[in-house]
C-alpha cells in the first residue's frame, strides 16, 4: 500500500534532511502553485509560503484550505479535512508520478539530499554516493543490476550539464549547492536523487 496523502511529502523531507522535528504549534504553509494559491472565497485570504523550518513540517500540519486544499495532499487521496472520513481512497494516477517529479517541495528535496551526497567526505566515489542515496531511501542495499543503471544515468547527466546553459544548471541546483562544490557536478546528483526518490518502493509498504 502506498502511504497516506499526508506522509508522501513527509518522506521526501526526511530523506533529504530538510524535515523538522518540530511537534505542534499552528498550522503552515508549505510552497503551492502560485495559481492555485491565488484562489480564495471572496479575496478574503492570502496564501503565504512558510520560511524557515516552518517550510519544511510534516503534513499533517498543513493549513487546509477549503476553496483550494492543497494539491499535493490531494493528489494523493487526502481526504477533505472539513468532513468525517472513516476510509481513505486509493488511487494510482500519471498525476502523481509528475508531481513527485516536477513539485517544488519535491524538487527541493532532490536537490537537498544530492547536495548531502556531495557534502558527506567519507563518500569518495559514485558508486559510494549512489549505494548511500539508496540506503538512505529505501532501507537497504543496492543491486548490481541497480548501481550499474544508475551509473550509467549519472554518467549521461554528467555529460548534459557539462554543455548545459547557465541558467538550466542553476535552476537545477536551486538553493542547495553545496560551498564549494561544482555545480556541474550537483546538478547530474540531482538528476541522479530525483529518480531514486521515485522509485514506487520509496512510497509504497509492504
């Protein structure tokens, strides 16, 4: 089964080191589309991304918007926090799939747990960095058969963004280039971590 609506999220975050620890307090705002932020009953309320740690809190926390929830809880089969709920829906739709890929919350993660890759010294070669990202996703080794995909993408990301423009490379690292590091060389991790954290096993219990 796949994790609930509220959790999917929660796990990229987790993986990437960005999710905070923090337990209760009000609700936040974690980045939405800036057109379906927009939406609003009578222009009476106005969606402001979270900064800081407040960025990154679980899901469960929140703000639930009635005139436009939240997409990414949605897409998942969150169901509508104004009603009683006593069993969720599941479904499997190409939508999911392209948020988990193009979202900004996601985009953020890959980019963050690539540049955790990078930034770990004790991670000297690929096939270190790429046995480490799928540890740390899904709780356990790589296969040979895995590592030698992987390499082969990471090989071939590599070679894009070494022609790449400017502006694609720095869009693709977003915030988290680590101090020092090559851009050229996060953004193929990025490409790398942003499959892995797609693999149906990342969100999916047995």
């Amino acid at each position: 089964l796949r994790v609930e609506g509220e959790i999917v999220r929660d796990l990229y975050l987790a993986a990437s080191g960005l999710l905070s620890p923090k337990i209760g307090g009000p609700s936040v705002f974690p980045p939405m589309p800036s057109d379906v932020a927009a939406l609003s009953y009578a222009g009476n309320f106005s969606w402001k991304t979270s900064v800081g740690e407040d960025r990154y809190r679980r899901g469960m926390y929140t703000f639930f918007k009635r005139t436009a929830p939240h997409p990414e809880l949605m897409t998942f089969d969150c169901p509508d926090a104004n009603l009683t709920n006593v069993r969720r829906t599941v479904s499997n739709t190409p939508l999911q799939a392209l948020t988990t890929l193009n979202a900004e919350a996601f985009t953020e993660a890959a980019q963050a747990l690539a540049a955790s890759l990078l930034s770990d010294p004790t991670l000297r070669t690929d096939e270190a960095k790429l046995s480490a990202a799928i540890r740390r996703c899904v709780s356990r080794p790589p296969q040979r058969n895995e590592l030698a995909t992987m390499e082969s993408l990471l090989l071939e990301s590599r070679r894009y963004y070494q022609s790449a423009p400017q502006a694609e490379i720095k869009a693709m690292n977003g915030n988290a280039l680590p101090k020092g590091a090559s851009p050229t060389e996060h953004a193929a991790l990025t490409a790398l971590t942003r499959i892995v954290l797609n693999l149906d096993e990342f969100i999916t219990r047995e």
